[in-house]
C-alpha cells in the first residue's frame, strides 16, 4: 500500500482508471463464461435456453425550452407553455386576460 503513497495525483487517477477498465472487461468475461456454461449444461439435458440481454438505456440529456410566456410586471416570472400554468398565469386568465398577450 506504500507505494500508492508514493504516487502524483495524476498518476493516482490513472491508476484507478486503468484498474476500472480491467475490472469491466473480467466482469464481461465471466459473464461470458457464465453464460456459454448455462448454455452447455442446457444441451446437456436438451433443454434450448435463451438469454436476453437488457437493453441499455438511452440517455436523454434535457435540453432547456425556450420562455414562451412572460409576466407584463414581473419579467423574473415566465412559463415555457409546458405543464400546469404558474399561478400568476392563472390570477391573469382570471382577471380577463389572454395567454397571446404575455407572449415573449
């Protein structure tokens, strides 16, 4: 453990990343083996075994929606049109106004 010590911070990171891609790829390994095994010992017995992999899920970065509503007084206060109006669009319905008049 001393000669961890002994290491740059630079040199410490590497190290970690270097460790976690060998530990991805003996995991995937394994799973490998694991899996032609169970496939083996199904054909053993004549037994057909199907295995699915679980799909890996998308990831979807948000992107920001433009403001399309802007309170008249308040312009800190805007709504993208999505979703349940903010309250003081609600108070300006109810008072008589139409959404086209606080668009931005």
């Amino acid at each position: 453990m001393t000669e961890y010590q002994d290491l740059s911070e630079h040199e410490l990171q590497s190290v970690i990343v270097n460790a976690e891609k060998a530990l991805k790829n003996m995991q995937a390994n394994k799973r490998k083996d694991v899996m032609a095994q169970i496939k083996e010992l199904a054909a053993s017995i004549n037994v057909i075994v199907e295995i699915h992999e679980p799909e890996k899920k998308s990831v979807r970065k948000g992107t920001k929606v433009a403001i399309k509503y802007r309170h008249p007084d308040d312009f800190n206060k805007t709504w993208t049109g999505r979703g349940v109006a903010p309250k003081w669009m609600q108070e300006l319905l109810n008072a008589g106004h139409q959404r086209a008049e606080f668009e931005v």
